[in-house]
C-alpha cells in the first residue's frame, strides 16, 4: 500500500486526529509501522561541529559512535579519562592526537577553548563542576542526567546557561525515542481525549540492578545520587513530559529490601571466585561476568585480543567491585521504590521502579476519557472509546550497539543529532530536553528522595 493510500485508509478508520506522515506501512489489520519524522528545523551542516568529551566509559562511547559513523556532522577532538585503556580505546577510534588527551577533567580547561561544544560523561558526582567550568569557558555542553546531585547545583548550571548564552542539552533520551514521540503526539492530538491518569512501571531487570546499583558505580547513594535521580529521573521526565502539565505534589515509599548482609546464603563468601555456594546464587559474578559474558562485561574493560579472555575476566573479579558479593557490599539504593504524584488538571501519576523482574523495557499506560493508551516500548496500543477501534503503533528506531533493546528506544542518536545541529545553528529550539525544559523532572526526583526519607507529601516548587 502506497502512502497515499495507506493514509487515506487510516484517516477513515482512525479519525484525523492521529493521522501523521511519518506511518511507513501497514503491518498487519490495524497494525502500522511507523518512524519519526525528521526534524524540520534541521540544515546542512557546512562544517562538522566538534567536541571534546569527558568521561570515555559507556555514555562517552555512546555519544562518540554518532562522531564515528556521521564524520561530517560532529567530531571529536578531544577526550579525558584518567583510565588508560579507555582513554587509549577512545583516542585510537577518533584519531584523537597526544596533545588532546587528558587524564582529568581539569586539564581540559586549562587550555584556552578548542572546540564547540563538551560532551559530560562522567560519573554522576562529577557533573557540576566540568559544567560550570565549560559554560564559563564559553563551550556549549551535552550533559548525561542527572543534571548534579542537588537542586541548588542543578539550579545554578541553568543560571549560568542562561548568563552565558549558552546550550545545555540534558541526557533524557526517552523524548527522542520515537515510542514516546508517538505516545505524546497522539495525546496532543486528543486521541484519547483528556488525560486523567498514567501507570508507568521501570522494571529494572535483577542482573542490571545488582549490576549497576549493588555492586557498580551507583551502589551507594551518598557517593553518586539517589537511584530515583542515578536510574529514574528518565521516568519521572518522561511523565512529565507527555502529560505537559506542571507537577504539584509528590509522594515516595521505597527501601532496600534484598541486597543485605542478612540475607547472604549460608556458607557464601566475600567474592564470588572463592565462594561454595556460587554456582547455586541467582546474583553470581562469576557467572555473568565470565561464564554468559553478556554486555555487562564494558565495563572490565577487557581487551579483545586475549587468548584467555575468561582467565583475564576471572583475575579482574577478585579485586573489583563487581567480583563481591552482593549481600556485602556497602549499598544503600533501594530495590523498589513507588511515587504517585500530582498534576495540574487533577491529572495523577503513578510510578514504580522494581529490581526484581526477569526482564526490562519500561511499560506505560495512560487512561483519557476518550480512550487509551498501551504500550512497552515495542508497540504502543490505542483504543478509542467511541469507535471500540484498537491501532497498534510499532516505532522503527535504531539502537545504539551495547544499548539494543534496553531501554532508550533509539533515542541516543536522535538526541545528539539534534544537539549537533542545535550547537551548529546556535538555535536550542531544536532540542526539546535543554536545561530549562529539563530540570523540573529532577526538581521532582529531589522531592520524591525527601518524601520517601521523611514520610511526607512534598510540594514540588519549580
């Protein structure tokens, strides 16, 4: 079917109002393919806009693959990273010469500024200061969530932004996702008439939970950010974001429940190499890390010219973080944790993330008085009260490779294309997360930690 044809038929079925351009074909009775359109406000590129990026671990790597493969759009020039194989890693895909490689964020700024824009990939703890260093400096800056660990730090890089002139595209990659583009134009386009109510569930998957926020960079809230912030500000962003109604009020329950000393197995060790009941424990570094060897493994940074990759992998357990137990560590995130908050309108929002589901992908229902969206990331399902008709949306995006089918949707590239023609036009209307956009999801993030901590019903105040 043409799409001449193919829109023809939808807009008798479906009704004007959630008709676009972008359905690319049908699939199957009542099932569309579709992808985002391009953004309009895009030009060509007359000279590639470049970068120096802070951090090389998966972030930088992320951002740095969009240089690698559209070369006359954006390139790096620069890169520091106090770890030797990554920033080596980094310098050798980019052709990154001596003179531009630095271990330390520190030493980037004390040279005069040699490129467009600087991309924060840092741990969550070190946001704040590169930021205000960069924007001082001149640089426009795509900045990993969360924005910094406080709200008055959060507050004072958006100050600055605005003083300096400067751009500031927040990581919330989820707004570029073409599943939650669709999600958001079709309630703009009232097709579920007006938004009363949204389910949002983040299941976080065991392995990734134990992976990133028991043993990994995240475990401990007090050396990075709390993990509503570190994992879910995406969450709460997205909420937000396709609602488009300020948030009010906010409530949070939430504690670490497993990941504690009392319920290590009987007999279990310190580290999962010298450890007997091993092979019998659901959270076994041993056997994720060297045995199934899954993406998890970045960040070993194991080469891959070994000969015994398992051997290399299996020395790397016994002394990093990611080779102990996960019923020992020093950990304090909580594994489950609930919000509901308020919206203008009387619109009202639950979310809840879980560490224990076998499996991950957010899933979102939103309830209007027309009808209804469904939908896990995969395919978004609309049901219209007044027809009794279900449309099935199935996105076409491309996943950045580390990141397939685990969570963002497609939304790394699509975020840093738009933010290298926003730096390249000097124009922060092609972004739809920069910095003042951004910031009252994590204003909200700030409120639900505090709620949760104290037991009250927080106000938030953006």
């Amino acid at each position: 079917m043409n799409r001449r044809n193919l829109l023809k038929t939808l807009t008798l079925s479906l009704g004007a109002t959630v008709i676009t351009s972008d359905l690319l074909a049908k699939v199957d009775k009542n099932t569309y393919r579709y992808k985002i359109k391009e953004n309009p406000l895009h030009k060509p590129i007359k000279k590639a806009v470049t970068a120096i990026t802070l951090g090389a671990g998966n972030r930088g790597m992320v951002y740095g693959t969009y240089a690698e493969n559209f070369p006359n759009d954006m390139k790096i020039v620069g890169v520091a990273e106090p770890i030797a194989f990554r920033n080596d890693r980094y310098a050798k895909i980019h052709s990154i010469p001596q003179e531009n490689r630095f271990n330390t964020w520190e030493d980037v700024f004390k040279r005069p500024k040699f490129a467009d824009a600087i991309v924060i990939s840092t741990p969550d703890n070190m946001h704040y200061e590169p930021c205000m260093k960069a924007l001082e400096l001149g640089y426009d800056i795509l900045l990993e969530k969360p924005i910094a660990p406080t709200e008055k730090e959060c507050r004072d890089i958006l100050a600055l932004a605005k003083k300096k002139n400067r751009i500031v595209a927040v990581c919330h990659v989820l707004r570029y996702a073409p599943y939650f583009i669709k999600m958001k134009e079709l309630i703009e386009k009232g097709a579920i008439g007006e938004v009363v109510s949204v389910q949002h569930f983040e299941p976080i998957e065991h392995i990734h939970m134990s992976h990133s926020y028991v043993r990994g960079n995240w475990h401990n809230s007090k050396e990075t950010t709390p993990i509503i912030l570190a994992k879910s500000c995406h969450d709460l962003d997205i909420i937000k974001w396709v609602i488009n109604k300020p948030s009010r009020k906010i409530v949070a329950m939430g504690d670490l429940k497993w990941f504690r000393k009392e319920n290590a197995p009987t007999n279990s060790s310190d580290r999962c190499v010298t450890c007997s009941v091993e092979r019998d424990c659901a959270y076994s570094a041993v056997k994720e890390y060297a045995d199934r060897q899954t993406h998890f493994l970045s960040v070993l940074d194991v080469p891959d010219n070994i000969p015994n990759k398992r051997e290399h992998i299996l020395e790397k357990l016994k002394t990093s973080n990611y080779g102990r137990c996960v019923y020992r560590m020093d950990n304090d995130q909580p594994d489950h944790y609930v919000t509901s908050i308020q919206f203008a309108d009387s619109v009202t929002a639950s979310f809840s993330m879980e560490a224990f589901t076998s499996y991950h992908g957010r899933r979102t229902r939103i309830m209007g008085s027309m009808g209804d969206l469904v939908g896990d990331m995969k395919e978004l399902v609309h049901n219209d009260f007044r027809t009794r008709k279900e449309t099935k949306f199935i996105p076409e995006a491309q996943d950045v490779k580390g990141y397939e089918d685990h969570g963002h949707g497609g939304g790394d590239w699509l975020l840093t294309r738009d933010f290298v023609n926003a730096v390249s036009q000097q124009n922060p209307k092609l972004l739809t997360s920069t910095i003042e956009d951004s910031i009252e999801s994590h204003l909200m993030g700030f409120m639900a930690e505090e709620s949760r901590k104290k037991g009250k019903i927080m106000d938030i105040k953006v």
